[in-house]
C-alpha cells in the first residue's frame, strides 16, 4: 500500500510543479489553478495515509468494520 500512497505523492507534486511552471495568463488559468489544488489534495492525502494508524482511521470513517 505504501507505494500507492508514494505514487499519489509524486503525482501531487509534478501537479503542482506544472501548475507553477504554467504562467501563460492566456490559457486557461481553472486548468492551472484545478491542478494546483488536486496536486495539493494528492500531497494532503498521502502524507495522512502514511502516518500509523490510518488504516484504522479511514476503516472507521468509511464504517468498513
């Protein structure tokens, strides 16, 4: 599992590395701003997902008992 949670983390990152990197004001700036705040989104859920306990966590909001 901990290579998936890895993978939504560089995907997070190269999102908003392209998010930065697209400064054209002429395109279309809901593009860049929506891969800014998913990038962000992927960067938040991965590092919560690798913290101990997680598992159990999300078990419980997701009510998977």
């Amino acid at each position: 599992m901990g290579f998936w949670y890895f993978l939504i983390l560089l995907i997070g990152i190269a999102l908003i590395a392209v998010g930065m990197l697209n400064k054209d004001a002429s395109r279309s700036v809901k593009v860049v701003s929506m891969m800014f705040i998913i990038g962000v989104l992927f960067i938040v859920i991965s590092l919560i997902m690798f913290l101990p306990g997680s598992s159990e966590i999300m078990a419980q909001l997701l009510q998977l008992n």
